[in-house]
C-alpha cells in the first residue's frame, strides 16, 4: 500500500486573545522578503485615491480627538457632583455641631433657615448634553471615515485585480506549466482579500490607535505629570511581559501548526484511500498513528493555549498594581487641592484607554507584515517576464492550407538543457502525421512549439510558408483544433458545450456535427437530449461520452490542422472503436498530427515520426519501420506480442 503522505498548513484563526481579526500572540507570522521596497510599492496604487485617503487621516483624527476629550469632560461633572455632595456634608456637619455644642436657638434656627445645598444639575445636565453631542460626532466621523475607506480599499484592490488579470493574459505557457493552479489562484484571491481586509480595517485602526496614544499621553499630561509618570512606567513591565510570553508560546504555536497539518494530511490520506487501508488490513496501524499525532498536538496545543493565555492575568496584575498606586497619589493631590475629584475619575479612564490602542498597534504591526507578503506574492506575479508581444505588421493567411513544415528547429525548457537540436519536418496539407515515443520524448513538446505556446530557440516553424511568428497567436491558434487525453468541458448545457467550438453555430449545424462524431445517439437517450446540463467535473456522463463531445466541437470548428493527443487512451475497446469513427470523419481533408501510445491506432498514418529524446530518430509508414526493425518495430512488438503486422 502506499499512500502519499501529504502535509498541509495549518488554518489561522480569525482571531484570537488580542481581539478580533488580529493575530494570535505568539502566532508566527509570515514576513515579506522586501518589506520596505514593497509596501513603497504597494502605496503607488493607493495614490489615485490620495485626496480620500488624507480625508479619512483627518476624520480618523477628529473621531478620535472627540472621544478622548469625553472623559475630561465626564469629570467635570463628577467634579460637580462631588462639590455638592461635600457641601451638604458641610452644612449638616455644621448645624450638627451646633446643636452638640448647645449654642443660642437663634444661631442654629439661623442655619435651619439657610438653603440647603443642592446639585448644580443645569451645569451638569449641560456636560451630559455636550456629551452627547460629542459622542454623536465621533460616531459619525467613523461611520463616514469606514464608508470612504471602504471605497477606497475596493478601488485599491480592484486595480490590482485588473493588473494580475491582463499580467496573466500576456504570460507564456510555462509560466503556468511550472505553478500549481492553487498556487496561482491563491495569490488573485487570497492574497488580494488580505489586502483589502487589511486597507480597509488595519489601516483605519492604525490611525486611530497612534492617535488615541497620543491624545491621551496629552489629556493625562494635562490632568497631572506625576500620575502620567506612574502610568507610564507600568507600560515597559507590560511590553516586557508580553514579549517574554509570545517569545515562549511562539515555538509552540509553530509546533502545534505543523502537528495541525500532519494530522490533516493523515485524515485525508487515510479517507481518500479507505478502500486500500481495509483491504490490507492497517485499520489498527491507522488508528494508532492518529492516536499518536493527536497525542503530540494536544501537548503542544495546551502549551501554547495555556502560555498565551497567561497574557492577560499578568498584564491585569500589573495594571492593576499601577491603578492602586494612582488612586492614593490623586487623593494626596486631591487633598492638597492640586487636582479636581472628576480628574482621578477621568485619569484612570484614560489608563484604561491607554493600553488597549497599543496592543492594537502591536497586532496591526504583524498583519501589516502578512500583508506585505500577500502584496509582494502578488507584485512576484507582475514582475515575471511576459511572452513575445506578437508582430505589429503580423501576416494572416486568410485559406490555410495546412502544410507545416520544421526547420531547424531549436528548443529546451531550461536554457542549458536543450531538448531539440536540429529538428526538421516538413508535413504536406491533408496527410497524417503520427508521432511516438517513450515518455519525455517530446512529442507534446511538438505539439507546443506548433501552437507557439513555446518560443523556438533557434530555426522556425511555418505554415503554409509563413513563420508562425509574424502571425499574432489567435489568427495562428485560430487554424488549429485539438481533441486531448484529458477532456475538458464546462458547466453548462450539451449544445453550449459543441458550440464552443464556433461563434455563431446554428442547431443544424451542431447537430450535424454530434452525428459526425456518432454522440449523437447518445445525447438523445439523456432525459434532457442536448439541453441536458453537465456538471462542473462532467461527471454525469462517462469519459468516452466526453471525448465524442470534444470530438463534435472540433468538427463544428472545422479547422485546417488537428492536434490528436492521446485522445482514445483512457477508453475502453467498444468505445474507441466509435471514436475512432468520429476522428476518421474529423481528419477528412484536414492536417492531423495524432500522438498515440497504443501503437494500434496509427498504422494507417500517412507518415509516422518515432521521437526520442527530442530528436526524431525514424520516420516512415508502418510497414516500412516494422521492416526496418529498429525503434518503432521494438515499441510496437513489445505492445503486441505475437501480433501479426
């Protein structure tokens, strides 16, 4: 049994101790190779939105500022509250001890008769209202500075889209050919998404987190330096703290990732090949191995958890260490008539306030590093060298023929291996090239070259006389169809799907070209006949069914020269004997160039190219490569043992 033994990352969450959409203390955190060159960069695409950009700078501030005067503002009234609360005390104490200390009724009625001290409620019913309109401003300020910012994060992003998008249209083949689609996929989506989350979100707090810090440092500067001095020198006992755990728990969180993706890849394996692992018998041993993942992910799991999770408490005792040493140094200096009530009031808000924005700026610091990276993934696809522009004065060959024709031709995928040296063919219009060879020969290297989807490196290609480079690559792709080994159909009807092969076909003419490729007979047993929908794998259909469909297009496609690639190799007998009806009426008249592995479709090819190693080392009809006993005349007895040619 063998089973691949694949290793995936772990998911990150979408939050974690430090709040929402932030990074997981002590979470690794992925960092761009340039960080400086490529956040410089990616600010270029914010230029065209510079005039919005300052304008959410300065609504950032005012929304801020608003709500940091708020509890400076609050203390006044609580300044008020307390003054009448102590003239009350200090009338009844007063009239209290006059009446203790038996003085004349004429003084004590004198105290009865005097106004008892009351709460100046207009003067704070006037703070309330002040704060409340204060609170509304802020309140707008935000929801203005989140609308445009949002517009501003969409168009940001909506450029680069568009960017990527035209990037990977002019890309040359290889370039996909050596990326996974994942890969590829990942960076137009993923990556872009991270931008504008971080845009959008990150960077508004950003703003408003570096402000909030300053305008309290301010607003507490202003209330009492020696308060602010206490305040400030609890925060290094933090930042000291909350380093010395995230460089701990960090090693774990690493741990615990990759134990994540180990499980996951046994998980996987072990579904996608249960039929295998019973029928060998390794239930226990699977079982066994997940016991033992799972065992190294909870210790690593709890570790990281519990050592994270220590943060706060440790961050609570020190914070609340510095509360107590605030609280008996305002009421010293309330006491000396240095500062109001309200102040202590408004101070230990501010310090409340005070550490929240800079553990804002601390997480916004690593996302802003993850999204550096998704920006310099993103600008990696930009920079890679795009394909040959086709010729401005390109030639159209307005009849093709079909006749192609190698000349020397010159190619390797990497520059210092060549594959071909000297290759020339020359294939008459209307024959019937057929090309074998082992695996690694060339043969779809051929096939490349023909549609340039590949540069020569050296020598040409021409059809019907004209170098494929001066012609630009539709109108060259244009005069080709292909029917490959792996089908490829989309999710939509069957006429949709044989219509693709021409713009503008007519219902006769696909179905004419369904009979041609005998689907039709089948097509009509669906319950839905031609308007029967295919899924997105079409997989409510069989393979063979599949290839008659892609055989029907390139008929209703009608086109000059075909490309056959291992089109009858993942089919059974009965079905490749249709299929090769359907490619006899295809091939009719037209250029074919049919790569074969079953040696037994070809032997009726007009001219058989046998390759190996890129080079092209027989060439000539079945028969006359049997009689010469060499390469081809190896590969076809070794196929067909006892066949008789």
């Amino acid at each position: 049994m063998s089973l691949k033994n694949s290793q995936q990352p772990a998911r990150q969450r979408p939050g974690g101790p430090m709040g929402r959409g932030g990074h997981m203390m002590g979470m690794p955190v992925e960092k761009a190779k340039d960080f400086r060159g490529t956040l410089t960069r990616l600010t270029k695409y914010l230029k065209p939105e510079k005039y919005r950009f300052i304008a959410v700078f300065f609504l950032a501030i005012a929304s801020t500022l608003f709500s940091i005067v708020g509890p400076k503002i609050m203390g006044k009234a609580t300044t008020k509250l307390a003054d009448g609360v102590l003239a009350k005390y200090a009338y009844f104490t007063k009239l209290y001890m006059a009446i203790q200390e038996n003085m004349p009724a004429a003084v004590v009625n004198n105290l009865k008769k005097q106004p008892i001290p009351g709460f100046d409620f207009g003067y704070i019913g006037k703070i309330l209202l002040l704060l409340v309109v204060l609170y509304i401003f802020s309140a707008l300020c935000s929801y203005v500075m989140a609308y445009i910012m949002s517009g501003v994060s969409q168009n940001t992003v909506y450029r680069m889209r568009n960017d990527v998008k035209d990037k990977l249209d002019r890309l040359p083949l290889k370039y996909f050919d050596q990326r996974t689609y994942g890969e590829i996929l990942s960076r137009v989506t993923n990556d872009m998404d991270n931008i504008a989350t971080t845009l959008q979100q990150s960077l508004t707090q950003l703003i408003t987190s570096l402000i909030t810090v300053i305008g309290i440092l301010i607003m507490m500067l202003s209330i009492s330096p020696l308060m602010t001095l206490i305040a400030v020198v609890t925060l290094p006992v933090s930042m000291l703290i909350t380093m010395q755990i995230a460089k701990n728990s960090q090693k774990f969180f690493a741990a615990q990732q990759k134990c994540v993706g180990e499980l996951n890849g046994h998980v996987e394996e072990m579904y996608a090949g249960h039929k295998i692992v019973k029928v060998f018998g390794h239930e226990e041993d699977s079982i066994e191995k997940f016991k033992e993942i799972n065992a190294r992910l909870y210790g690593v799991g709890w570790k990281a958890q519990f050592i994270s999770g220590i943060i706060f408490p440790a961050l609570n005792f020190v914070n609340n260490i510095g509360y107590v040493l605030i609280c008996v140094v305002g009421g010293l200096l309330v006491a000396h008539k240095k500062i109001e009530v309200g102040d202590i009031q408004a101070f230990i808000q501010y310090i409340r306030q005070f550490t929240q924005p800079i553990i804002q700026v601390a997480n916004i610091a690593n996302v802003l590093q993850s999204t550096v990276a998704s920006a310099e993934r993103v600008f990696e696809v930009l920079d890679e060298e795009e394909q040959v522009p086709d010729s401005e004065d390109a030639k159209v060959i307005e009849f093709p023929q079909g006749r192609v024709k190698f000349e020397h031709v010159k190619f390797g995928y990497k520059e210092d291996t060549p594959l071909m040296d000297d290759l020339s063919i020359d294939v008459k219009e209307g024959s019937t090239i057929a090309i074998v060879g082992p695996t690694g020969a060339g043969k779809t290297t051929l096939v490349n070259l023909i549609m340039r989807f590949y540069e020569v490196q050296g020598g040409r290609i021409t059809v019907d006389g004209v170098d494929i480079r001066d012609m630009k690559r539709g109108d060259l792709r244009a005069m080709f169809g292909m029917v490959l080994q792996d089908t490829w159909l989309f999710n939509g009807s069957i006429r949709d799907n044989i219509a693709y092969g021409r713009d503008g076909a007519t219902e006769e003419e696909i179905i004419s070209a369904a009979k041609a490729a005998n689907a039709d007979h089948f097509i009509k047993t669906l319950p839905d006949g031609y308007d029967t929908i295919l899924n997105e794998e079409a997989s409510n259909i069989s393979q063979g069914q599949k290839q008659l469909l892609t055989i029907a297009r390139a008929i209703l496609a009608d086109p000059a020269i075909l490309i056959l690639d291992e089109a009858t190799s993942n089919i059974d007998t009965r079905t490749e004997v249709l299929i090769q009806r359907a490619m006899a009426n295809l091939m009719k008249g037209k250029t074919s160039f049919v790569i074969a592995h079953r040696l037994s479709t070809i032997r009726d090819a007009d001219l058989i190219l046998v390759m190996n190693q890129g080079a092209i080392i027989e060439q000539g009809s079945h028969t006359e490569l049997l009689a010469k006993g060499g390469f081809y005349a190896e590969l076809y007895n070794s196929q067909f043992t006892g066949a008789s040619a």
